[in-house]
C-alpha cells in the first residue's frame, strides 16, 4: 500500500488542516477540467483517484465516490457517433476517415475535427475548427465549453507560474480556486472538489 | 529556417542559490561529459535545451547523482560542485552531438552556410561513435528533418504541420531507450512533443524580420498571408493573440505531462523551468523589444 502522505506531498502527522489545503491544491491540478482532450487524462484520472483514496483515508471517510466521465453529448448523425466512439477510445485515423468521407459539413463536422486536432496536437487548427464550430452554431454548450476550457487550461498555466514567483501570492491563489470551481461546476456537474 | 537554442532555462532570479548551484552542477556536469565525448570543442554546442533534458531524467531516476568538486577550462582557480558523468549526462551530451550535427548538414544543404560546414568536422566523430549506439534515433531525426526540410520547400502553410515534425523530433529525443516504464515513456513523449512544438512556432516568430527580408520559408508568414506592404509591426500585431494563444495552450499541456511525472528531486528546479522560465522566454520573444532577446531576461516580470 502507498503511503497517502506521501502522496499528498505532506510529512507524517500533518494536521487536517494541511491535509485539506494539500488536497485542495492537488485536486486542482490534476482535475479532469484541466485534461480535457488531452491523451493523457487517463493517467490524470489515476492521479486523481489516488489522491482522492489518500485524502479519504487520511481524514477518515468512507473511500472513493464515483469518478467523473468524459463521454461527450448525444448527436444524431449514427456516423458522427461512431467518430465520438473512436475519438474516445483515441483511434484517431480511424475516426478521421469516417469523419473526411461525410459530406455535409455542418458545425458538429468542424467540431470533431477540431477534437481530432486537438488530441493529436495541433492545437491551432483545433482551436480554429472548434471555432468555427462554435460560430455555425451559437447554441450549443458543448462547443463554448471546449473553447472555453482551452482558455481556461492556458489561463491556469500562467496562474501557476504567478502563484510560485516570491513568497507565495494568495490572491493568485483565490483567483485560481475561483476559476476552477466556476469552470468544474458548469462543465462537469460533478462533486470532485470539495470546495465548489 | 535556423533553430535558435537556448529558450528552455531557468528564471534565474526566482531560484534558491542552493537550487541554482544544483542547476550549474548538472550544466558543469553536462558541460564535461560532452568535451569527454570526443574533443573539447563538442562543449560549443552545449545549449540550456538539453541541460533541461539531463535534469529532468536525473530527477526521474531513483539513484542519487554523485557530485565532486572541480574546476573547469573557464573558472580553472574556483572548485565548483559538478555531477559526475552518468548515463543520463551521457545520454543528453550524445543526443546533443548528434543533434547538433544533423542541425549542420541541414543548414549547409539548405542555405550553404560556411560556418555550418566548417563546424560539422568537429563533431563528425563523436556522431560516428554515437549512431552506432543509437541507430534508431538517428535515423528518425535524419528522416523528420528531412521530412521538414521538403515541407518547407513545398510551401506549406500549415503552422501545426510544419512543428508537428519537430515536434516529433523532441519525442525521440526525450525517450531514452534506457527508460522502460511504459507510463513514464508515455508522459515524456507528450512533453518532448510539446516542448519541441512551442519552440519551433516560438522560433518562427522571432524568425519572422529575418525571414521576411530574406524571403526565407516562414510557416506563419504563409499562414497568416503576410501581405505586401503590410510592415513587420503591423503584421506582428495582427498574429500576436492567436500565436500566443497557441503558445500558451502548448505550455500548459507541457505542464499537465510534467505533472505526471514522479520526480525523486530537483521538482523547485524544474517548476521553475517549466512555469516562470519558459513563460518569460516567451512573453519576452513576443513583446520583441529586445532584437535577439537573449539578455532580456534580466528585466523581470512586468506584464
């Protein structure tokens, strides 16, 4: 078994008050919020599972509730279901050549595609095919929140490194809880910080 | 185009001394084990790049560092703290030879440059000795660079496109064969990728007078359909926001890998590096007030 002190970065016999800050500040950093379509998020998830069960069994509470999923929303298209489906499981070849032989691009087109981009690292033509998206339809939640999350992960980057420079900056800090609480609330309705 | 180095350091003023005398110790460290390669002159292609890349596989490996004291050709009278050849040192000083010699030939077949070819013969045989040990690696570099040399003659406007394949280039590079686990081969690939994105799109933006003067192949020129008469500034302003979005999106990422790594030491070190010292480089190319930039980050932090 790892030590759950170890993994919150904290010395044996920390108060539950350090716990919860440690906590709080890993959560944070490791939410899935922050590794949206990127192909690493499943070793994020493990991250988050792990400091979840330390926090948990540090403080004493019943272990692990269910973790948050990144399946995305419904469409109707059957094709464009199957490029979801393969995008998810990162066959992203696969779900780039059902996605080319569709002939009508409308925005959930330029949306995948974006997604496919994205997970492949070209963020710009993710970005501006997400965009576009975005833009054929004004609508949809879906689309502004992926845009909105590339904000927000480029945005949390700049905050860490503010955060680090001379003796700690709390308003940094608060700023960035803010952030994170307001983005995991409106994209995920999920409960894996406890403080949003 | 020529790939400036030197854009992955510490921001030196935000370090402990203590840490800073960890940062010189691997640089030292790094710094001898190249001139040990195979002749002294290797120390020249010596950059912060791959002083980064020793680091951080230092930090990755459970076994402690050895560290002597000893003077060098540039401080012969003070001792310093230098980590003692291992095979990490070994690693980044062989992929930075090589590296290095392949930049040469590139430059020498792409724009004839004399200083390229005088300089290949210098590291001609520490590459020799080096491809044998990493066959592999050399030829994937030899054929991305070739990939991107075509590219680049065809014209391609593609911005993600063209630093896709150095990109890839940066993969190679921060894999070691010697690294089994596939969780952390997997994590430093996607870093490696994303450094060697940022740096080829932040090389062509401080490109950009240069390669606009000489009607050399610039893929943000193209890109962006720089229009004739249009002025360096002008265009410079209207590309800034989206540049250096997709630049900052690239860090972050960088970051969400570094994040998966386990470290066994040198995390403030690295934290550094990665969140304050990449930043500055960036936001100081970007703002450009300063030609080549590279005493820029004397002014710290206004934004």
């Amino acid at each position: 078994m790892k030590d759950p002190y170890k993994i919150l970065g904290l010395n044996k016999g920390a108060s539950k008050e350090e716990i919860r800050e440690a906590y709080r500040k890993l959560a944070r950093k490791y939410h899935p919020d922050q590794y949206v379509n990127n192909p690493l998020s499943d070793l994020a998830e493990e991250k988050m599972k792990e400091i979840n069960w330390a926090y948990n069994y540090l403080m004493n509470e019943a272990p692990d509730r269910a973790g948050g999923s990144n399946n995305y929303g419904y469409n109707s298209d059957s094709r464009y279901i199957q490029v979801r489906d393969l995008i998810n499981r990162n066959r992203l070849l696969e779900a780039e050549r059902i996605l080319d032989s569709i002939g009508s691009r409308d925005a959930e087109w330029y949306f995948l595609k974006g997604i496919i981009y994205m997970r492949r690292g070209w963020y710009d033509q993710g970005y501006r095919h997400i965009s576009r998206a975005a833009g054929m339809d004004p609508g949809n939640e879906e689309y502004r929140a992926a845009l909105n999350n590339m904000a927000y992960q480029a945005s949390s980057y700049r905050q860490a490194g503010r955060g680090m420079e001379g003796d700690g900056c709390d308003a940094c800090d608060v700023c960035t809880c803010l952030l994170c609480s307001d983005c995991c609330c409106e994209c995920m309705g999920g409960d894996l910080i406890t403080c949003c | 185009m020529s790939f400036l180095f030197g854009y992955v350091r510490p921001c030196k003023e935000e370090l402990k001394v203590k840490e800073y005398n960890m940062f010189r110790a691997v640089y030292c460290g790094l710094c001898k084990t190249l001139g040990q390669s195979a002749n002294q002159l290797c120390r020249l292609g010596l950059s912060y790049d791959f002083t980064f890349l020793a680091l951080l596989l230092i930090a990755l490996d459970e076994e402690e560092p050895r560290l002597a004291q000893e003077s060098c050709l540039a401080n012969p009278f003070r001792k310093k703290a230098v980590v003692k050849r291992n095979r990490h040192l070994e690693y980044a000083a062989d992929m930075s030879n090589i590296f290095t010699y392949l930049k040469l030939v590139d430059d020498w077949q792409d724009e004839h440059s004399i200083r390229a070819l005088l300089t290949m013969p210098v590291f001609y045989l520490p590459v020799k000795a080096g491809r044998r040990r990493y066959e592999d690696k050399y030829n994937f570099f030899r054929e991305l660079l070739q990939e991107l040399t075509a590219l680049e003659a065809s014209q391609n406007n593609l911005l993600d496109k063209s630093a896709d394949l150095f990109a890839r280039i940066m993969t190679g590079i921060f894999t070691p064969d010697y690294i089994e686990g596939e969780r952390e081969k997997r994590v430093l690939r996607f870093l490696g990728y994303n450094l060697g994105r940022w740096i080829y799109i932040l090389d062509a933006y401080s490109d950009l007078e240069e390669d606009l003067d000489n009607s050399n192949y610039n893929p943000l020129i193209l890109q962006y359909e720089y229009r004739k008469g249009e002025g360096l500034e002008s265009f410079k302003k209207r590309i800034q926001e989206p540049v250096e979005f997709t630049l900052t999106y690239t860090l972050s990422n960088l970051a969400k890998g570094y994040e998966l790594l386990e470290l066994h030491r040198y995390k403030e070190i690295l934290d550094n590096i990665i969140y304050m010292g990449l930043y500055r480089v960036m936001r100081n190319k970007l703002e450009g007030s300063d030609g080549k930039g590279e005493r820029s980050l004397q002014n710290t932090g206004t934004e």
